[in-house]
C-alpha cells in the first residue's frame, strides 16, 4: 500500500491553483488522480519560467503524482468518456461554476446515474444559496471579498495589498481535502454517495472572521470588529541595526524575561504591561516598545539573546533563505528529481511525516494527455474508440 488513500480513484476536473492543489495533496496520499484536461491544458501549464511548452513552474508544483487525460467534453464522445472514467471513481472534483458543469451536462443528478456512490465535490466562488452564486472567482477577488487588502491597509500599508501568494486558493484547497476525506469515511458508513459544495467566499470567511469578529461577536455589539494585535501597526519584522528579526513576545513570561533583558524588569509593575488582558487593550504600544529596543543590537545579537532568554525568534528569510535552509536541508524537504523531459527538478517533501502509510512522490507531473489511452483503455473503451476520438479531437495524446 502506498498510502492512506490508496486505493481510492478521483476524477479531476480542476484547473489553475485551488482545485490542482487540493488533489495533488490527495494524490500524493495515494488516490489514483486521473486529470482531465481541456486540448488547450490546464492554464497554469502556460505560466514561465518553464524549460518545456506545457511545463510551467506552477503546474509542476501542483500536479504530481496524477495522470493526464484530454478530453473535449463538449463533445458528446468527450463526455461519454468522462462518465465511463466517473462509473469506477470515489470521488469527482470540479472547480468550474455549477452553471458551467450543468451546461457541459455533467450535474450532479446526470452523474450520479451512472455511479450512484460518487462524491461529487464541487469548489467554486460563493454559496449557490444567496445573489453571488453566478459570479465568477479567482484568488484575488475572495480576498478582495473577505476583507484582506482591507485588513493590509487598515494594519499599516500604504495602500491596500493582496497577499502576496495565492492564500484563498490554498486555503480553500485544503477544506476540499477535508471534505473528501469526511465523505469517504461517511460513505463507509452508509454506502451512498453525495453532493458536496465548497464555496471559497464562505470557507475563507473562517479564516479571517475567526479573529476579526472582535465585538460583532456579541449582542449587542460590545466592541469593534477585528483583532488588535493582528491590525497593530507594529505587527511586523522589527527593523535591527543591519536587518530584520520576527520576534514573538507573547505570555507573561516572556515579557518578564523581556524586560529582563533590556534592562528594565520594573514595566512588569506599570499597569500597561502587567497582564495579557492590559496588553491586549493596547497592542500599538506594547510592539512599539519592542520596535524601539530591537533597533539597538543587530539581527545575530538579537537571536543569541532572544533564544537564550526563551523568547520566541526568527530570522526573517528571504527566498533564497528558504531553499538554503539547514532545518529544510537536515530534513530533506527540497529533494532534487530527475523528471524525464524537464531534467533536473527541485521538489517540495509532503509535509506530513507518517508511522505507516507514508504518502510519497510516486509520478512525475505529467504532460498534457500522457495517459489518454491508458486511462480510455481502463475505462472500457475500445483502441479503435479511443484512436477515432484522437483524430477526431475529442480526445488527445500525447506523442
């Protein structure tokens, strides 16, 4: 066995980063992941830097351990042979709007007719019970819609900011694994399929109201919304004499041992500074404190002292920091691969580490349609099908 969810079959209608994202993690604990893709491919094959056409960096990143089928499934013998891949799957995974999939006669009620115990797992922008159910989403616009850019710029930023990697996709991405993973233990249970919707409006609003509720929380309204010490000003990497240090001072004794260390062990007496709830009534001026001494020793001095004083420290890397990480390097998170076209790749370790079952890098990220046939063929489509929806392009393969 390879793999907790080995075993398992997912049909994956997904593009871009959300949907990708969320069956690689399932792919990589041991579900066949069979891709299907548009003739054109997934859009992020297209992304550079890249050193093959189709290959892009992003894609590489987020579909390994699948295989790749193209299909036009506008075309009747296109959706014909989704559905004869859908009969043998667990679980189909779309993040196209519903609209779209009923359009494309893919429903869940047409799906469910030939595979009555699929989980059927639709990601897609907002609830499909309120007025944004038609609405087109991407990364930047759920966001926009659960107050990020907002938050950016009410917390310091010169103007407001998206944050600078795709957190919505990601972050709905691994509710979707959530949810498969949920709906496969309850079909153990009752041996039926279902329909489950994953809207990213919704799901992401946990993320950020979960402590920006603030006094929306009560009702009446007790207080603003949003959490202080997230929004305060100098929540951020201190500046040192020659750089930049992530510092965390954060319960009681920490700040004791703090003000120990700067020489100043009489603020734990000044009311400001004495409990959790005094410095939480005034986050502005507890982290200016920390800014001001920070500014006096340089980024190394502060990590001896800080390590040492057992509050809580990190040096603020870079990118280039990341890879050449001798934590990352120890455990061999970033392991080099030989793919057979792209050569010499870097990839990222499954960040899980399991007593048995343990997920692995098992396929290559594949070119676009490497497995058409192999997977039409598994489906119970004849060779001289197969080769008809080649040529006649409702299918295609690689060559």
């Amino acid at each position: 066995m390879s793999g907790p969810l080995d075993g398992v079959r997912i049909l994956d209608l997904t593009t871009v980063v959300m949907g990708p994202y969320a069956t690689q993690i399932l792919a990589d604990f041991g579900a066949d992941v069979i891709k299907v893709e548009p003739p054109e491919g997934d859009l992020m094959r297209h992304n550079a830097p890249m050193r093959s056409k189709g290959m892009g960096h992003i894609f590489m990143n987020a579909n390994r351990n699948k295989r790749s089928v193209v299909l036009d499934l506008k075309r009747d013998t296109g959706r014909a042979a989704c559905l004869a891949i859908a009969k043998d799957a667990d679980v189909l995974v779309y993040n196209i709007r519903p609209q779209a999939m009923a359009r494309l006669r893919l429903s869940y009620e047409e799906v469910r007719e030939v595979n009555p115990r699929l989980i059927y797992v639709g990601a897609f922008g907002y609830s499909q019970r309120g007025p944004y159910a038609a609405k087109a989403a991407y990364d930047d616009l759920i966001q926009g819609a659960v107050g990020l850019p907002w938050l950016s710029k009410r917390a310091g930023a010169e103007s407001p900011r998206y944050v600078p990697a795709t957190i919505a996709d990601r972050s709905v991405g691994l509710h979707i694994v959530n949810i498969v993973c949920a709906a496969l233990y309850r079909r153990e249970k009752s041996g039926g399929g279902q329909r489950v919707d994953v809207p990213m409006f919704e799901s992401m609003l946990q993320t950020v109201m979960g402590e920006h509720m603030g006094g929306y929380t009560y009702e009446p309204q007790l207080a603003d919304p949003g959490y202080a010490r997230m929004l305060a000003k100098e929540r951020r990497p201190y500046e040192t004499k020659d750089g930049y240090v992530c510092v965390l001072v954060y319960n009681d004794k920490q700040w004791r041992a703090f003000f120990d260390l700067i020489g100043r062990p009489e603020l734990l007496a000044d009311p400001k500074f004495a409990t959790q709830e005094a410095r939480s009534r005034d986050f502005e001026g507890a982290y200016a404190l920390v800014a001001a001494e920070m500014a006096k020793r340089s980024t190394n001095e502060w990590i001896a002292a800080l390590e040492t004083a057992d509050i809580p420290v990190q040096r603020m890397n870079s990118l280039a920091d990341i890879v050449n990480d001798p934590h990352l390097a120890a455990i061999g998170y970033f392991r080099s691969i030989e793919h057979p076209t792209e050569g010499r790749i870097r990839s990222m370790a499954i960040p899980s580490e399991w007593s048995e079952s343990a997920p692995e890098y098992r396929r290559h990220a594949p070119h676009l349609g490497e497995h058409t046939r192999e997977v039409l063929r598994q489906a119970g489509l004849d060779e001289s099908t197969i080769e008809q929806m080649i040529a006649g392009g409702a299918a295609q393969a690689a060559a």
